[in-house]
C-alpha cells in the first residue's frame, strides 16, 4: 500500500495524511524559495505543524542540504537531527531500505561530513558503504 503523501497542496490534506500513518514529502526547493511555486502550501508551515516527515531533492538536488539547515535554523523548526532524519531515515524508511538512513553497526554507512560557513552547509567529506569517495 501507500507509505508517503507526496507533495499535499493544504494543510487539511497533510494532517489528513501524517494523522493516518502516511510519511508527508516536500520538496527541498520549497524550503530555499520560501514556498510552493504553484501556491500551494509552504513546507515550512508543515514544519511548524511538526507533520513534514520526508524532504525530497524534487527537480533541484543541490537544495537537500540546504534545504535540512534551513528546517533546523528556523524558529519553531525542528532539531538539527530531526532535519536530518527528513532526509535520511524517514526516507529510506518510507520505501522500505532498512539497511540505509542512520548510523548503526550493520549498516550501510553512507555519511556526509558537513561544515557550515555563512550560513551556508558545505560538504566536507562522502563516504558510501563506509568507504569515503570524496
């Protein structure tokens, strides 16, 4: 069945969702703009309702990380580590990759080395499978 509510356009619709066990996704670009291009509702808005639960790349990859720092700079926003779940457990949950997502013996161990510098999350670092790549 259905694990995720991609993209509601109304708050009505995200509650309706995270209320009935549905994983709510937005995109990441909604976070940097400030809101939906369409109209629809604001990511941030799902944030203060505490209801966004999956942030996607959606068609601007490089927006993820900022998009995760935003969330966690944002007053009435989530944890650092909340934010990051957004876009690393609740994900890999939502479509069934348990062995992916978090930091845990056993698992895959993808990391991202992160360093923040005016305000702006720069990758320091990549490992993939516990490997570093980059």
């Amino acid at each position: 069945g259905t694990r995720v509510a991609e993209f509601p356009t109304t708050r009505e619709a995200a509650e309706a969702s995270h209320r009935h066990g549905l994983a709510v996704m937005m995109g990441a670009p909604n976070v940097v703009r400030g809101g939906s291009h369409s109209g629809n509702i604001a990511a941030a808005e799902l944030v203060s309702l505490g209801v966004l639960d999956v942030l996607s790349s959606d068609y601007y990859p490089a927006a993820l990380l900022d998009a995760v720092f935003r969330i966690a700079a944002t007053e009435g926003g989530y944890s650092l580590p909340r934010a990051v779940a957004t876009a690393t457990r609740t994900p890999a949950q939502a479509v069934g990759l348990e062995d992916r997502g978090r930091l845990a013996t056993g698992l895959r161990a993808d990391l991202l080395r992160v360093r923040v510098v005016d305000e702006h999350p720069l990758v320091q670092r990549v490992w993939c499978a516990g490997r570093q790549v980059h």
